[in-house]
C-alpha cells in the first residue's frame, strides 16, 4: 500500500511530519534540560545561601518571575510530549496500514483506529491542558513583567506568596477545565464512524462540530485564546513603549546575565505558545 501514510495521524498533510519530528526530537529533551537546569540551579543557590545565611530560601521558590515561568515550561513540556505521540504514532500506524493493507484496497475499506485509541485520549488531553495552561501562565508572566518595568514602585508587585496561590488556582481551574472538556469530547467521539478520517480530530484537538453544545464550548474556547493573547500583546506594545523612554533603566536591567538569559527564555516561550495557538486556531478554520 503505497499511500499509507494518507491514512496515518497526519493524512496528507506530509509537511507536518518533519515540523512535528523536529519538534520532538529537540523540543521535548530542551525542556527536560531546561527544567533538570533550574532545580540543579535552584539546588545550589539554596545550598549556597544556606550555608552564608542558614536560612532556606531557594531559587525557584524566591523570585515570582521565576516560579511562573518554571510553571510555563511545563506546559510548554506537556505540549511536546502531545506532539512526541503524535509524531511517534504517525510512524506507527503508517507501518499498520502497510501490514493490514498490503495489497491495493478501497478507500471505504480503511477503517480509522487512531483517533478513538487510549493514545489519542492521552494526547488530547495533554494539549487541552498544555495550551490552555500555557496561555494562562504567559499572561500572568506579561502582568509580572508588566507591573515590573512600568509601576517599577507599585506596591501590587506579585510575590512568591501571591504567584504560588495564584498558580495553584490556575492549575485547579485550567486542568478541571481541560479535562471536563476532553471527557466530554472523547466520549463523543464512541458514535463517530471509524471511516472518518477528519484531520482535527486525528491530530486528537477534539471534535469541534458534531453537536451544538461541542459548537458552543469551542467558540468559548478559542474566544478565551484570542482574549489572552491579545491582552498578552497590547501590555507588550506599553512595556516597549515604556522602556524606549527610560533606556537606561532598560540597559541596568539586562546588565544582569540572569536577566538575560530570563528575557530571552520567556519571549521564546511566548513566541512558540503564541505560534502553536494560531497554527491550532488557523488549522480548525480551514
């Protein structure tokens, strides 16, 4: 069967094999490091500070800036693990339709096992959760940085306190939200017919379409995405603005290596949560 891969996760869309692949292969170890390289640092800064101080302050656990962030790595982690599967599965059930289908058969023989597997469940539930708390955490980071560079004197800084309540209410809502929905969908999913081959769902985003209630909860649900983001970039547009007119105070800020190395490590994050929400977004539009 020449044409299996039509047939796997990704269909015919063949560009998204390398991406997805890429994405895998560099995307997820990077965040293991990233993640393994702030406790290693958080480990030593404690036990550095411990020994001058004998207090136990930590790294991770002392700057808000910081702990948001560890926090949108970790979505950012869930994300490429979702695509890990996807790519790892597109591999898989390429091979299965070649075994099963060897010889030359019709289209309405091929039966479409991906999207209602216990594999596609996880994926899916991995990308509601990874996204929506992705978007989450990128604004709270904005707000921080915010508040930051343009009230650099207001007492309504976050602190570590109020970053870690506020962390924890976010992940409560956003993965009982996440899940909710994804229960809801892949119990849907049990009356689609197995010869559909539907490139949302086997991307596992979900089914947007079937009933008005899946209608209803997607409109609210990319209303919510395009709301943060744009959020996200108007205070982007006030902070630029803001540290054009006070250059050196912008320039004593990056002197700091660490804060380098923050700014550089958020707007990356940022840019690759904004890319893949747009990607999503413009995927289930056309």
């Amino acid at each position: 069967m020449e044409n299996a891969s039509h047939y796997s996760v990704f269909l015919d869309v063949d560009a998204l094999r390398p991406i997805t692949w890429s994405i895998a292969i560099i995307g997820l170890p990077l965040n293991v490091f990233i993640i393994c390289s702030m406790i290693w640092e958080s480990s030593n800064a404690h036990h550095r500070h411990r020994r001058q101080t004998r207090s136990n302050t930590n790294y991770i656990l002392k700057s808000p800036s910081v702990w948001l962030l560890f926090n949108l790595i970790i979505c950012d982690l869930l994300t490429c693990i979702y695509i890990s599967i996807l790519a790892i599965s597109d591999a898989y059930y390429t091979h299965y339709y070649q075994l099963i289908h060897q010889l030359n058969t019709t289209h309405s023989q091929i039966k479409n096992v991906w999207f209602t597997s216990p594999a596609c469940a996880t994926a899916q539930i991995l990308a509601k959760v990874g996204i929506f708390m992705a978007a989450t955490f990128t604004l709270l980071m904005t707000i921080d940085r915010f508040i930051l560079i343009v009230f650099p004197h207001s007492r309504k800084k976050f602190s570590i306190r109020t970053s870690q309540i506020i962390s924890g209410i976010a992940w409560i809502i956003g993965l009982t939200i996440s899940i909710g929905i994804c229960i809801f969908q892949i119990d849907g999913l049990r009356h689609k017919s197995l010869d559909t081959f539907d490139f949302l769902l086997n991307i596992c985003i979900g089914d947007f379409d079937s009933t008005k209630i899946q209608r209803i909860l997607s409109v609210i649900e990319l209303c919510y995405y395009l709301i943060v983001y744009f959020i996200v970039a108007m205070l982007y547009i006030i902070i630029i603005l803001r540290l054009r007119k006070s250059r050196l105070e912008f320039q004593s800020q990056l002197a700091s290596t660490y804060e380098k190395r923050f700014q550089i490590l958020f707007i990356l994050l940022a840019f690759t949560n904004v890319f893949g929400f747009y990607f999503i977004a413009m995927t289930s539009f056309f």
